[in-house]
C-alpha cells in the first residue's frame, strides 16, 4: 500500500504516526511545499518574542523521521488526478497513490483592502512571515497590529519589540465573548449543510440573519465567502470541519467550554492590561458577541484602551458600515501612529 499525504505540518506528522502503527511495512510519502519542513506554527509568536530559539521549533528529529521511515517530497502538488490515482506537483512531476491524505492546513485571510499588497504589510502564518517580520521589525520605527486574536495581543504583549508598535485595533471582539452569540453564529453557518441554489438563496439568509442590514445592490461580494461546489451549489468556504468541532464542544459540554472561554478572557484581559500602545475598541452597537459587560470589563482590564460604537452595525462591522469602520481606525491611527521620519 502506497500512503501520499499532502502537507508538512502537525496533522500530517500524525497521519504518519498513525499509518505506522497499522502498517509498518506500506510506502509512505509526504509532500510538503514549506522549505523549513515541520515546525511548531503556535511556537512562531514565541520566536519573534526571542523566548524560543528557532531550534525549539522543531518537535522532531532526524532519528524521529528516520523511525518513521517515509519519504520527503518538497515542492507544490497542483493537481489530484483521482482518476490516474496520482498527484501532479507543479514542477511537472507526478507522484501516484493508493491512499492520499490532503492534509494542507490553513492560512491566514489576506486583508481585502486597497493597500493591503503594499511592502510592510505583513502576517504571521509560517516561518518565512516570521522572519520576515523580525527583518522589518529591526529597520522599522512603528508598526499597528490589526486584529485582535490571541496572536496578536500575545505577541504584542511579550514581545522585545513591544515599543515598535504603535496601535491595536480590535474589530468588535474583546476577550470576553458572549457565548450565546457565539452559539447563534455557529447555528447560522451550520444551518445550511447542503448549501445555497445560487449567491441570491444565500444573500436571503444572511438577510434573515442580519435583519437591520440593507440589501446590498449585488450579490457578486458574497462570492468571496462561498465556494461553488462540484455538485453546482454554493456553501461556505470556512472548513465545515471547523465549524462542526466548535460546535461539538458548546453542545456536548456546554460547560466545559464556557470554563475554557472564562479562562481564556482571564488570560487575554491580562494581556491586554500589558499593552504598552494605544488600544481601540470599534464595537458593532447591535454585536451580539460583544457585550457591554464585556466591553467594562476590557475597560477594567486595559484603562487606556478607546471605544467607538457604530450604530446600525452587528457584528461585522466593516460589512456593515465601511466608512464608519474606516474613520473610526484612521482617525485611532492618526492621533496615535507616530509618522516614520
Ligand atoms: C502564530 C500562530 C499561532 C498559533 N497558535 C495556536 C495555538 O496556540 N493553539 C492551537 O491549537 N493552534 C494554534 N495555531 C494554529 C495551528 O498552528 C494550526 O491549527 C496547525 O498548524 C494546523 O496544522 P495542519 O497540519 O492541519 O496544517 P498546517 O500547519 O497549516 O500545515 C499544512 C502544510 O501544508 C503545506 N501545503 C499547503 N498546500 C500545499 C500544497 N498544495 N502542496 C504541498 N504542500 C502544501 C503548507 O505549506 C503547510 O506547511 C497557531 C497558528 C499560528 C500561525
């Protein structure tokens, strides 16, 4: 038996561990397009702080993968033929299977926004960002860290660069966040397993959603967010995976995740107390995820932080109202983001 796995991180080492324990004795080849090979993704934010060294990223070793016994393919694959039962890599070669494991991971969403392909415009998703981040982090004199997910309020918080960043910006998330909204959006982007007939059936179903948003002109934004499927019709393009897991841990243990949730808000309202830069806040009035409870409580946490409430708007904020969201951050970055010399 011939096992192809596509990709090179954590779910594909795995994939390797578990093919090994049933069969010692079957072909094993992994693809992996990342030239630092498997690395620790979470370890990334700890690297830019300098807390780990680029060595401690590397959970494995050579004797680890010798032990494993499979074969290291780099490159891209660009194709699955499933009829040939084979897979073509985008230099051209092909590599055939009896078994084949997509295993590719995520990526972080680019920003859409003008500008957002400009030099200094940066992520944090692989090694190569990561580097790419500290090179400009040392020749850089301010930097804004837009989002405010458990990467960026921890990076900020520990990092030796922490002076360097000039402002955060959080989109109507704070660390506490309501779970029974929580739960609504999970229902929401359950709702519809077999998707939408076309973008007009699924634009009606965010309308019901979103019932004080105005129609929007065209539907053809929404094409974005959905992916048409072989079968012709249009579903979310978030991994329904995703979405079924966190709603296997709110339904089967409603309580277990609520005590994850309390203690995570415990550790990002610290982080956020940490913050040397100015912090913003743009809260969606009709948000069902942020609560005004939440928002005293971030206030608690972190006094300096600034709020802007957008009326009329949910919790997509910028979807809502996009000029609002706009003026409300350039006006933060404005007052706040020294100008580099
Ligand atoms: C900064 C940061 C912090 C994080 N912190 C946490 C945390 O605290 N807790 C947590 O649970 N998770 C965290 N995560 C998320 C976690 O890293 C991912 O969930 C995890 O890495 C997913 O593993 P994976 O093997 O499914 O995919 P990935 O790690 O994404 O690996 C997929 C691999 O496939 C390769 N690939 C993609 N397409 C192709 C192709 N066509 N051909 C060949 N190769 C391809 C990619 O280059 C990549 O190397 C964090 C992620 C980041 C970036």
């Amino acid at each position: 038996m011939n096992y192809l796995i596509i990709g090179s991180g954590v779910a594909a080492i795995a994939a390797i561990e578990a093919v090994r324990s049933i069969d010692k004795l079957g072909g094993v080849t992994l693809i992996g397009e990342d030239p630092h090979g498997f690395y620790s993704r979470p370890g990334l934010a700890y690297y830019l702080t300098g807390e780990l060294h680029d060595k401690a990223l590397y959970p494995r070793t050579a004797e680890d993968y010798r032990r494993m016994n499979f074969r290291f393919v780099k490159g891209r694959v660009k194709s699955i033929l499933r009829g040939q039962a084979q897979v073509e890599m985008e230099d051209g070669r092909f590599i055939p299977y009896d078994k084949l494991m997509i295993a590719v991971g995520a990526q972080a969403m680019p920003l859409q926004v003008p500008g957002a392909d400009l030099e200094g415009v940066l992520k944090l998703d692989h090694m190569e960002d990561a580097r790419r981040i500290l090179k400009s982090v040392r020749r850089g004199r301010t930097a804004v860290v837009l989002g405010g997910g458990i990467t960026a309020l921890e990076t900020h918080a520990v990092t030796d660069y922490a002076d360097i960043f000039s402002a955060v910006v959080l989109v109507d998330i704070t660390p506490k966040v309501e779970n029974a909204g929580s739960r609504r959006i999970v229902s929401f982007m359950m709702a519809n397993p077999d998707g939408f007939a076309d973008l007009t059936e699924a634009a009606a179903a965010i309308a019901e959603y979103n019932p004080h948003r105005p129609p929007p002109s065209s539907t053809a934004g929404l094409a974005k967010v959905l992916r048409q499927g072989e079968d012709g019709r249009w579903r979310w393009h978030w991994d329904p995976q995703f979405i079924a897991t966190r709603a296997a841990l709110m339904l089967e243990d409603p309580a277990a995740w609520e005590a994850e949730r309390a203690e995570r808000a415990d550790r990002l309202h610290l982080s956020a107390g940490a913050l040397k830069a100015p912090l913003l806040l743009i809260r969606g009035l009709l948000s069902d995820l942020v609560s005004d409870e939440a928002v005293a409580a971030l206030r608690a946490a972190a006094p300096q932080a600034e709020y802007v409430d957008v009326r009329g708007a949910g919790h997509m904020v910028a979807g809502d109202d996009n000029d609002a969201f706009t003026s409300a951050v350039l006006g933060f970055l404005d007052r706040h983001v020294r100008p580099t010399p």
